[in-house]
C-alpha cells in the first residue's frame, strides 16, 4: 500500500506538470489545428529564466524569504516566455496560416530544434543545478518514517496547476476573450465578420498558453532541482501525448490526459520496473544531493518504463480511440 500511494502521490505530481503543459498544446489545436511542438522549448526557457533570477537573486543575499525569491523568478519567466509565444506566433506561424498542414508542423519542428540551440548557447549543454532555496517538508501518510510521503513542494505543484486550470476555464468560458476564442475556433471567417479581431485572438492564444509553460518550467526546475536545454523536447512529447488521451483541443481532456499519464507513467514505472532515483545520481551536484536528504523518493523525467508506458497509452490512444477519451467524433465538412 505505501508504494501505491508513494506512486501515486509521485503520479499526481508529474499528471499535473503534464496538464498544464498539455493546455498550451489544446488550446492553439483547438483554434488554428496546429500542434505547436515548440511548446515544449517555451517550458524550458521558462525554468532557465526562472534559473537566472532566482540564482542571482540568492546570490544577492538580499535576505528576501525563499517563496518571494522563487514568486520574483516566476514573475519574470511568465513575460519572458510570453514574449516568445507571441514572436513564434507572429514571425513564423502567422505567415504560414493558409499554407498546406505540413509547412506550420515542419515550421514549428524546426523552431524547437532552434529554441534549443538558442538555449545551450546561453546557458551551456551541461545540466544546471537549479538553487533549492525552498525547504522540503516531508509529511508522512501513515505516520511511518519509511512509509508513503507527500512533500510541501508536492502539494503546491498540484495546488498550483488547479488553481491555473481553473482559472483558464473561467477565462474561456466566463469572459470575452473566451467567448470570442470560442468563436474562433468554430469559425474564423465568420468570428472576423461579427468583429472579432482574428489575429489578436490567436497571438493571446499564444501568449496565455506560454504563461502556463513559464510556471510549469519553474516548478519542473524547483521539483526536480536541475534543468538543461534539452529537458522540453521529452516533456513536451509526453504533454502532447496528454493532449491525445483527452481529446487534444478539449481543454478538461487535456487536464485529465495529463493527470492520467502521470498516474499511468507511475504506477507502470513503480510496479514493472524501478523508476531511477536522482538520489543514486548525487555526484552529479551537490543541489541534488541536498535534495535527497529531505526527499529520498526524487525521480528523474524518462527514466527507464515512463517513457514506454507514456507512448504505448498514445498508440492504444490512437489505435482505439482516435478522438481522445472526452474528444468528439466529428465528419469533415462537404
């Protein structure tokens, strides 16, 4: 039982990151049908901005409590990947909006393998220990120092991404903005005939969606107490594989397709095979190895059967259910 609710309290945790990730994908599906693999790289640079300020920050000795040194790095990060979302949108998806399908997806494979190189250029190809400023606070489910526990960090990860979900349900389904991003998704051209300015519309659909990856880079990076350049690539292919279990362009299927990958990729992981601990790879910074003191159950992203248990769900997805588990069937227009 305590490596169940271990597993699942570590499913939850990484189900969430996923979730959020998976609605930038969903939402940018939902209104133009593309699926933006770049999005992936938006949560990356969201952890190295957060990274730098929160770095210097701490190295400042400016005597700030650790939760506004970590709010002071999210408050950056969140403009920081906007501003990206926004120039993808408006420098290389924008021109290519009547092109055929296949020119915006090669476009926007491209753009990550761009991203990324941007990325190492700047803050080096080796992983980053991220600055562990925020105590670790274990609580124990059954009162057993060795039985099943759920950390502070944890439990702000998936308060966090609930309260964000919920907040971009009540954005587009309790606002204008949101009506009018509805509209836009049914329809473009008749949305442009009613007043509804299409191309503002999509480049927040950008925007909004690049905000919730700068949070989740941060609390990637705060969790797991490292970060590199290529950590997007892995972690958008499961959040797109998310988006697809849910019924990619369904803002509650992406949050139920994240939450369930995660709690699949744990389970799967904890009971088929070991997942691999970081604890075991503490030489590589003594960030981690301080990490580990508190929080003996750390477990590394694509470690060992998360990743087949991740995609094998998207083939049966694919195979059984091509629409998603909340998607609808829907016929082509004559």
């Amino acid at each position: 039982m305590d490596i169940f609710l271990q597993q699942l309290v570590n499913g939850l945790t990484l189900g969430s990151v996923y979730a959020v990730v998976a609605l930038g994908y969903t939402m940018v599906y939902g209104i133009i049908q593309l699926i933006n693999f770049a999005h992936g790289e938006v949560v990356m640079i969201g952890a190295m901005v957060a990274f730098t300020v929160i770095t210097t920050i701490s190295g400042a000795n400016t005597g700030l409590p650790p939760l506004a040194i970590v709010l002071a790095g999210v408050l950056v990060a969140v403009p920081a990947c906007m501003a990206v979302g926004y120039t993808l949108e408006r420098v290389a998806y924008r021109p290519l909006r009547k092109a055929p399908r296949l020119a915006p997806l090669i476009t926007a494979i491209g753009l990550s393998i761009i991203l990324q190189h941007l990325a190492m250029i700047i803050w080096s190809r080796n992983p980053i220990p991220f600055p562990q400023i925020v105590t670790v606070t274990p609580y124990h489910f059954t009162g057993n120092p060795d039985g099943a526990t759920i950390t502070n960090v944890q439990v702000a990860i998936i308060a966090t991404s609930i309260l964000m979900m919920a907040g971009l349900l009540g954005l587009v389904y309790r606002t204008k903005l949101g009506i009018a991003m509805r509209a836009t998704s049914q329809n473009q051209e008749v949305a442009g005939l009613m007043g509804i300015n299409i191309n503002n519309v999509i480049a927040l659909t950008f925007v909004i969606g690049a905000a919730l990856a700068a949070v989740a880079g941060v609390m990637v990076g705060t969790y797991y107490g490292i970060a590199q350049y290529q950590m997007g690539f892995m972690l958008g292919l499961k959040a797109f594989s998310a988006a697809v279990l849910g019924g990619i362009g369904n803002l509650g299927g992406a949050m139920l397709g994240g939450l369930l990958l995660g709690v699949i990729e744990a389970l799967g992981a904890g009971y088929v095979g070991e997942i691999t601990n970081l604890c075991q790879l503490a030489s590589w910074s003594d960030a981690i190895a301080a990490r580990c003191a508190t929080d003996p159950n750390l477990t590394l992203f694509g470690s060992n059967y998360q990743d087949v248990f991740a995609f094998m769900v998207l083939i049966a997805v694919l195979v059984f259910r091509p629409s998603g588990l909340l998607g609808e069937r829907v016929s082509d227009r004559a």
